[in-house]
C-alpha cells in the first residue's frame, strides 16, 4: 500500500507541478497549464463576456426558476442549484485551508485566477452541454463532455468521450463520494464525542446512506427539487456568517488582501532567495484545489446544467458562469479571509503574520476553517461542523447523478436503477473506512476528467464562438440546441416518463 501511495503521489505531483520526485520535468504542472491556457483562450476569444456579461447572467439566474415545462428535466435555477452541489463541498472548507498551507496565502490569489478564467471554461462547455444533448429511449435527456464529444466530434474522437466516463466514475466514488460521506462521519462522530456520546461510524453512514437513497431514487427530478431548496440556503447561510466575522475584523481585511497578492508572486520571500519556488507552489496549491473546488473544465457541471429546461445554450452557458463565481470568489473567498483575518490564526492584533495556528496545534484541512471560526465567535466551530455536513451531503447527491450518466453511456439506459443503489453502498463505506488514501486520488481524479473535456471544448470553439456570437438566437443555424435522440425526432417529442 505505502509503495502505491508513492507512485500516486510521484504522478500526481507530474500532473499538476512538474515535478518527479525532487526533479522538475516542467516549468509548472501540464493540467495547470492546460486549464489556464484553455481559460485564457476561451477568454479572449468570448471577448471577456464573463466579465461583461456577470450582471445579465445573474438577472438570468433567478429568472431560471421557472422553466418551460418539460417533465422529464429540471429548471435552470434547479440545473445551476445541482451543479454548485457538486461544486460547493468540502473544497469551500477543506480545501481552502489545504490551499494555504501548501502554498500560502498567495494560492488564494491563483484560486482567484483558476475562477476568472474558469467562468469562461464554464460558459463553453455549459453550452456545448446543451446544444448537443440527447433524450433516450425512456425520455430522459441525457448531456455533458461525452455527448458533446459523440455529436459534436463524431466517432473518430469516440476515446475522448470513454476515457472522460472512466475518470468521471473513478472521480465521484472517490472524492465526489467516499471522502464526503466521511467528512460527514467524522465531523458527526467527533461532535458527539464532545458531548459524551458514542456514536459509531457505521450509524452516521446508515442515515447518510438512507437520506442519499430517498434523493437519488428519483433521478434528477428528484435531485434538482433537494438542490434547488438546500443549496441556495446553505450558501447563503455560510456567506452571512462569513460576511459577520470579516465585518468584526475589518481593519485586519486589507493586510490579509496583500498578503495574498505579495505571497502569489513571492513579493515578501524575494529576499531569501526562495521566490521562484514558493511562487510555483502556491501556483499548484492554488490551481488544483481550485479546480476541485470549482470544477469549471472538469466537466462534471455541464452534466447537470444539460439537464435544464431551456432551448437556449447561451442562457444556460452564463448562467454556469454563476456557479464559478459563488463557488470561488464568493464562498471560498470568504473562507479565506476569514482564515486570514481571524486572530491567532495568520494575523496578531497588529496585523502581523504569526505563528500559524495549524503548525501550533497540529491541525489541518477543514480543522483549520474550524478553529478560525471557533475563534471568531462562540459556537464558530459548531456553524463549520453543521455547514461541513451540508455542503458534503449535497455534493454526494450531485455526484451520484455525474456517475449514473458516465455509466449509463458506456453500458446502456438500463443501469440507471442499478447504479442508483450501487452508490448508496459506496456511501456507506466511505462513511466507516479510512479514506485517507482514496483522498489522496482526488487530484488525479480530476486531472483524469478535466484532461479529454479541455481537448473537446478546444475542439469545439469554432461551434462555441458560433453560439456567443448569436447570442443563442434558436432562429439561427448555431443558436439552438440539436435536442437528439434515438429514432432521430426532435427530444421535445419524444414521450415523457415518470
């Protein structure tokens, strides 16, 4: 196991930092630059709609509440709700606080840009999600990288499309599965410790199995409804609390937003010598537990948003851009600055960096967001606990959907009932094993998903471009969806089911 654990590491360390052991093979990692390159390009080549675009998209956001009726898929609030359930987890926690230490506050600052360019990436691939997406046999609309790639490809890049699958249902048994079903367990378990109860983990993971069992069984009706009501009150909660505290330190807020843009280009070790290294470090921390916090060119989030109620692939395209922007420059940025500006944990009464309070107390990963809290303000480390637990649930729920479509389009429709209850079972037992070492696949993982999907989006920009530049118009050529589906009838015809 331990000779395992190496390799993955050693290969995980290639992917996303260049490195081989202590060798540097490449400048920076070849997903790290991939994914910024292909933010870049998209960027530039939409003309920064992202940017210019934010205040329409989010007017489309809530106007998305309501769809146009189709039975057999969900409205776009709902889509976007289901995307950021999957997106928002334990990475606005967890994995801010792992950004930091691995590479300081300066990997805020590359987080910032893993999103900005993200909202671009998100657009494309959104709207391809869209245009190209298929109904079945049983009405059910069907979408994401690998029905882009099937009909917006063809055959020849059909390998794209399959190595995508693998690396979606490899990425959601592990981390969009069996490490939040233990995040919850351990958060629950260790609580009731504090209480003087003794809760056994194989308890928590019966009511995490058999709540994600009553969501899932459903299908996406069912999942889009549960989305659509929790994750907009979560994130609003989290956000309010977050905004209170910083509001409570806000003479710290300034010193912590240098720090993070002097430490992202190692403004304050140029002295020692160190600069280049400590620069390529928070870039990697930064860009990798931004992409596992946002997903934007992953692929996963245009699986969901291809399931919306709309004929309009550029509407929905912006309105994915959204789920970029409160993932990343909202909740996780709050998490950040919260971090940063909480005393005795980056800063002293003076504002000046001191010893880090994980280095201190030996903690780590979401403990850090909860002792900041905790410090901030009584019962701050019980609001982590309780918000923890609600951001993994919803991303289990997310993720069963992202793993049932990646199935059901290697093998067939009918293992949709079968895959349903197969992930309950993974539930469980990531809720009372030792997942440390499936963790550690979290950033492989996603390498395996984002690496075909970044290649298909590049592909497909002539297409993309074409829909930016008629703005979705579904009179013209580009504009609409091709809606497929078996027998070759436009999907809006074909029969509903229940």
């Amino acid at each position: 196991m331990d000779s395992l654990e190496h390799w993955i590491v050693m290969i995980s360390d290639l992917v996303w930092g260049g490195n081989w052991g202590d060798q540097r093979i490449f400048p920076m990692g070849p997903i790290a630059l991939i994914l910024l390159g292909s933010g870049l390009f998209f960027m530039l080549r939409l003309g920064a709609r992202p940017l210019r675009r934010l205040g329409p998209a989010i007017g489309e956001v809530w106007q998305g509440r309501k769809g146009n009726g189709d039975p057999n898929a969900i409205t776009p609030w709902q889509a976007l709700s289901t995307a950021l359930s999957g997106q928002v987890g334990t990475g606005n926690l967890a994995g801010v606080a792992t950004a930091i230490t691995l590479g300081g506050p300066g990997a805020i600052f590359w987080m910032w840009i893993t999103a900005f360019f993200g909202m671009a990436l998100a657009f494309a691939e959104s709207s391809l999600a869209i245009k190209f997406r298929e109904k079945d046999e049983y009405g059910r609309i069907n979408g994401g990288p690998m029905y882009y790639i099937k009909n917006g490809l063809g055959g020849k890049w059909m390998i794209l499309a399959v190595l995508f699958c693998i690396g979606t249902i490899f990425s959601a048994m592990a981390t969009g599965g069996m490490v939040q079903a233990n995040s919850i367990t351990q958060t629950v378990v260790r609580s009731a410790e504090a209480s003087g109860i003794g809760l056994p983990s194989w308890a928590v993971g019966l009511v995490i199995a058999g709540l994600t069992f009553m969501v899932i069984i459903g299908g996406i009706k069912s999942i889009g409804s549960v989305a659509g009501k929790v994750v907009p009150f979560m994130a609003a909660l989290y956000v309010g609390v977050a905004l209170i505290v910083l509001i409570l330190n806000a003479p710290q807020i300034p010193g912590a937003l240098w720090l993070i843009i002097s430490s992202a280009f190692g403004l304050q070790e140029a002295a020692g010598g160190a600069t280049g290294y400590l620069v390529l470090a928070a870039m990697r921390a930064g860009i990798a537990r931004g992409l596992f916090s946002n997903e934007a060119g992953q692929g996963s989030a245009p699986i969901a948003h291809a399931a919306a109620q709309t004929k309009n692939p550029v509407v929905q395209g912006e309105i994915a851009m959204i789920g970029v922007f409160i993932d990343t420059l909202v909740i996780c940025t709050m998490t950040a600055l919260v971090i940063l500006t909480t005393t005795g944990t980056w800063t002293t009464e003076a504002g000046t960096v001191t010893t880090h309070i994980w280095e201190a107390a030996g903690l780590e990963a979401s403990a850090i967001t909860n002792e900041a809290y905790a410090r901030a303000f009584p019962g701050g480390g019980l609001f982590v606990s309780v918000c923890l637990a609600l951001f993994a649930f919803t991303t289990i729920i997310g993720w069963s959907y992202y793993a049932e479509q990646a199935v059901t389009f290697l093998i067939g429709e009918w293992a949709t009932h079968p895959i349903r209850v197969f992930w309950v079972g993974v539930i469980f037992v990531g809720a009372i094993l030792e997942v440390r070492f499936v963790w550690m696949f979290g950033d492989l993982a996603n390498a395996s998903m984002a690496f075909p999907n970044l290649i298909a989006i590049l592909a497909l920009s002539g297409v993309v471009l074409g829909m930016h530049r008629r703005n979705g118009d579904p009179d013209t050529p580009d504009g609409n969806s091709v809606l497929l589906e078996h027998a070759g009838k436009p999907a809006e015809s074909a029969p509903p089911t229940g």
